[in-house]
C-alpha cells in the first residue's frame, strides 16, 4: 500500500496588476524551494489603498507539497 504525507503553508503573494497575478507570485516563490507542490487554494484577497486608488492586489493562498511518498 502507498501513503503520502503532505503538509501546507500559506503565503501572501503581491501583483501590481491583478489578484491572478498575486496568486501565481505566491506560487513561484514557493516554487523557488519546495518540490511536489500540489494544491493552491485561494482564502483571502485584498487591495492595499494608497491616496485613494488602489495599487497593489494581495491573494493569502494555502499552498500543499507532498514530503513523504513510500
């Protein structure tokens, strides 16, 4: 029988442009030092407001990467 162990963080990811392009930011970043990533899942999205406009998109995603695979 096989069993997989995954764990999960979460991590906030930033885009002048869009909450898709935030997203995929957190995504890559994780990528940068995790193998195995599985899931994205989006919680939050926010909009961080200067002088009244709003100019940078912020997505909190739970990222899940598998760590032990028999």
């Amino acid at each position: 029988m096989s069993e997989s162990v995954y764990k999960i963080i979460e991590m906030v990811g930033s885009s002048p442009d869009s909450w898709e392009d935030a997203a995929q930011n957190a995504i890559k970043s994780a990528g940068l030092s995790l193998r195995d990533l599985r899931i994205a899942e989006v919680e939050t999205l926010d909009l961080k407001i200067e002088d009244g406009k709003g100019v940078t998109y912020r997505a909190k995603v739970k990222l899940s990467f598998k760590i032990l695979s028999e």
